[in-house]
C-alpha cells in the first residue's frame, strides 16, 4: 500500500475514533439526540471517505502491478462486491 495513503487514512481513522469517543460522551451525558445523530452521521460519512481513500489506493497498486504482469486484473464480480460493500 501507498505509505502516503497508509498516513491519510490512518489520520483520518484517529479522528474518527475521537468523534466516536465524544458521541459515547454525548449519550453518557444525555446530550440532545438530534446532535448525537449529527456527530453519528459526520462520523460515518468520515470512515466513508477512509475506506474509498483506502479503496483507491488499492485501485491504483491494483493496476501497477496488472501493468508489470505481477498480478491478474479482478474480475468484474470482484471488483462490485468490493465497491458495494463500502454502500
């Protein structure tokens, strides 16, 4: 994997457990609902963009190694399921 791709997802993942952390805050000390949900729903739209960061990366090493014949290209099955689970 790309180590500057490694470093942006693994800082993107620390904020995100930060904002997990301050929503368990919020429902321990009875905030509002409508601002838990709020923080939940940033929170999850956060690791949405980690995971096609990740995804991405893994896109691009994917192809550089079909290119230099190192690795089969994926199928077009694969490559669905592997979009449709970060749906």
């Amino acid at each position: 994997m790309d180590p500057e791709a490694t470093r942006d997802v693994t800082k993107r993942l620390r904020r995100i457990e930060g904002q997990i952390g301050g929503v368990i805050r919020m429902l321990e000390d009875g905030r509002d609902c409508s601002d838990i949900v709020t923080q939940l729903a940033a929170a999850s739209r956060a690791l949405d963009r980690a995971g096609f960061t990740l995804m991405s990366a893994g896109m691009r090493q994917c192809m550089a190694a079909v290119a230099r014949g190192e690795a089969e290209p994926m199928s077009p099955e694969q490559m669905q399921k592997l979009f449709l689970s970060l749906a």
